[in-house]
C-alpha cells in the first residue's frame, strides 16, 4: 500500500509493507531510503529522516 511523502521541493511515492510484526517502508527514486518500525506512526518518522539524510548525503557529495 503506498503513500505519498510530500516535502517542499517534490511528491514521491513509498511503498509500504507489514509482516507478521513490523512495517517497512522503501523508496523506489531513492533506493537507499529503506526503514523497519513496529508501528505506522515510527516507520513515518524513520522514512523522514532517512529521505532527510540521504538528500542531504546526495547534496554533500554533489
């Protein structure tokens, strides 16, 4: 089931899965943004702050 994460520059889809105990979330434009939590609430926080680092990370490196 995907959702959308929006940021002020661009909209991109996340794809979401659950198994029998965690959620996990990746991006496929940034294949290195991928998070595990227990709870919907904490793989959102997680994904926000890997798509943070890894912008950032890209910016850094040019």
């Amino acid at each position: 089931m995907p959702f959308v994460v929006a940021s002020v520059l661009k909209r991109d889809a996340v794809d979401v899965a659950r198994d029998d105990m965690n959620y996990g979330s990746y991006l496929p434009n940034l294949p290195a943004c991928v998070a595990r939590a227990e709870t919907k609430l904490v793989l959102c926080a997680l994904t926000s702050e890997t798509i943070e680092f890894n912008v950032v990370a890209l910016t850094n490196d040019g």
